[in-house]
C-alpha cells in the first residue's frame, strides 16, 4: 500500500479533527479509538490514520476501528511512540508498504490494521466485557456514596442570566448520532424554541444548524472562541479538587464565567442545570447513555450519571435514537396527492369561469372542423 499526504497531529483527537483537510495523513495518540472519534475523521476522509497507541485493545469492544474500516480509511500503528514528536505538523509523508518515509529516507515502521485483525480484538473485546461490567458497577456504586450530595441539595447551582423557568430545555452534546437527532427534531425547535444548553463543543454543533445556544457549560475544551463570545451564559465546570480548566481560556475571552463546582461530567451538570431552575422538560441530544458510551469516554463508573438520571428522570427526553424511531421518507406518490388535491379548486374555478367556458366552446368547435367531426 502506498499514501502520500500532509500530516496533521494531535494526542488529543477532537482538537486535532478542527485542523484537518482532505486527503491529510491524521497521526494521533488514541488508545481504543471511540466511534465519535472515528466519525469526526472519516467525515473529514482523510487518507490514513497513524496511530502510536493501540486503535483497538480487545479490552472492550470499541466501533472506531470498524467505521474506519467501513468508510475505506486504513489505520496504521507504529510501536516506536517518538514517531509523534519525529515529524512535524504540515511535513509531507509516504507511507510505502511498512515504511514510513521522509524526504526519501526510512524514518520509522508502521503495521497496517486490517479487517481480521479489527474482527478479532472485536471478539476479544466482547469476551472481556463480563469483567469490565462487574468493574464498571463496583466503580459506579463506590462514586455514588461520595457522590450523592450531587442531587441531594449539597451542591451549589450557579445563578444564570437565562430564565428557564417552565420552558424547554435542550441539552446538546457532541455525541454519537447528535447530527441526525438534531436534524429530526429541527422543526421542535423552531416552534418550541426552547433554552439551547451546549455542553462544550455541543454549542458549536448547534451553531452548525443554525441555533444560536443560550448557555454553554464545560471544561472548554472542544469549544470554539466565537460559540462562547455568542452565549448569554458561559458556566466552567470546576471539580471538587479545586481544578477549573477552562476558567483562564474562557477569562482571556473577556467573558466572566459563572463556576458550577461538582464531581461527574459536565453533561450531567447541564442536566441538573435545567432541572433545578425549573425547566418543563428536558430533551437531550447526544448524551452518553449506556455502558459502551462511558467506557469510550474513558470513565470508571458512570455515579454521576445515574445520580443525575435518578433525579431528573420525570422531566428527561433521551433525543438520541429518535432518527431511528421516525426514519421514514417522504414518498412521491404522497407529493402527486397532495399536488391534484391543489390543483382540483383550480380546475374548477377554471370550468366555471365565463371567459374560460366560452374558450374552451370554441377550441371544441374548431377541433371538430379541424378533424371534420
């Protein structure tokens, strides 16, 4: 196999996804690459992907390899981890065979992952998945004693300048499906306007259709300058250790934040944002929701979540599968009904009108004499 391109890098995959064009060699340093990932790249087709950490692990089974395989864009891994920090951003690379080559030297060995390989650590993933779910609970159940003043009233909610108050509330996350889902619920949002709440880089994903978000709560980590400039609300997820990391950024902005101090993630935040000021229903677009999701997302135990959950159940709508739910197309004959069902009032007005009767007499008389009728 032979690929030629620029390279772009990046140990964190979701910062490197906003600097890669077409045809660029992605190189990242993502062990067990997630679907969300895999996604992000394959949307920007690239030629390859290098990859310094295993792409897939078999410790669970992880789609990102898969989809990549599927969408025709190999995976390469290399052993030798100075690879990364041995090629520059914008550098040109071949990659011919195993090798990988700059400026007609040999600089390093690259083992391509094929489709057996992706089917095999699949199975082994399923196989261990027993054992990472036992671990998984155990996790999940020992955060959730620490973690209960979460929903208790033991955790303080910001004051905000939106008033949600007996409104809608949707939550955006960047998430698998997020895309679809907001397609389906377009017209939701246009007639209901509900609060727009981006978590993080889920603000950009409602600029990308058109929705300008109200609020936006995260570490500020996938979110663009311009999506915080626009929010009426800007709130940093701080943690209970004290570390706040998107404070400094989103200050250099000249935006004073508000800080929401809690343990967990920063979508279930937002979930308790909205419910504890008063929110009719909450609608969730792209959120993480079941095992695969949070083990993708790199967390031990999904408390937090099911903490959250736990409370505001009663007024929470999952968006996430709704595609799926209202996946039927528009039918033609559907367009025909509705195009004679318009046309007959114009028939008629047409039939009954004097001018056109005394038209339509005399084309029938001249066709008679045209034919000898």
């Amino acid at each position: 196999m032979y690929i030629k391109g620029i390279v772009k890098k990046d140990r964190k995959t979701k910062n490197l996804v906003n600097r890669l064009e077409y045809k660029d060699i992605a190189i990242i340093s993502h062990r067990d690459l997630d679907e969300i990932a895999a996604n992000s790249l394959a949307d920007k087709k690239v030629s390859c992907i290098i990859n310094t950490e295993k792409t897939i692990s078999g410790k669970y089974p992880n789609r990102g390899p898969a989809i990549l395989m599927e969408k025709n864009i190999p995976i390469f891994e290399v052993e030798d981890i100075e690879i990364f920090d041995s090629i520059k951003e914008g550098d040109e690379i071949e990659i011919n065979d195993n090798d990988i080559v700059f400026m007609g030297k040999k600089i390093g060995k690259c083992t391509y992952i094929d489709h057996s390989m992706i089917e095999e650590l699949t199975k082994l993933g399923y196989d261990n998945i027993e054992s990472e779910l036992d671990s998984f609970i155990e996790n999940t159940l020992e955060y959730a004693k620490r973690e209960k003043g979460l929903v208790t009233g033991k955790t303080e909610i910001p004051k905000i300048n939106t008033n949600i108050g007996e409104r809608h509330a949707l939550v955006v996350v960047r998430g698998i499906d997020y895309k679809r889902d907001l397609i389906t619920i377009k017209s939701y949002i246009n007639e209901v306007k509900p609060i727009l709440i981006g978590v993080d880089g889920g603000g950009d994903a409602l600029l990308e259709f058109g929705f300008m978000p109200d609020i936006i709560i995260g570490d500020m980590d996938s979110v663009s300058d311009d999506c915080l400039l626009m929010a009426k609300d800007v709130i940093v997820h701080a943690y209970t250790d004290g570390r706040a990391p998107g404070l400094e950024r989103v200050k250099s902005l000249g935006i004073e934040p508000k800080l929401f101090i809690a343990p967990g993630t920063s979508e279930d935040i937002a979930l308790l944002l909205a419910y504890e000021n008063n929110a009719d229903l909450i609608v969730a677009v792209g959120t993480h929701t079941n095992m695969i999701d949070f083990l993708e997302k790199g967390r031990k135990g999904m408390s937090s979540t099911f903490l959250v959950r736990l409370k505001v159940g009663g007024k929470l709508v999952d968006a996430r599968g709704v595609n799926k739910l209202y996946s039927s197309t528009f039918k033609t004959k559907y367009l025909v009904l509705i195009l004679i069902a318009a046309l007959i009032p114009i028939f008629i007005l047409i039939l009954i009108n004097p001018i056109t009767k005394s038209f339509l007499t005399l084309l029938k008389i001249r066709l008679r004499l045209l034919f000898g009728l």
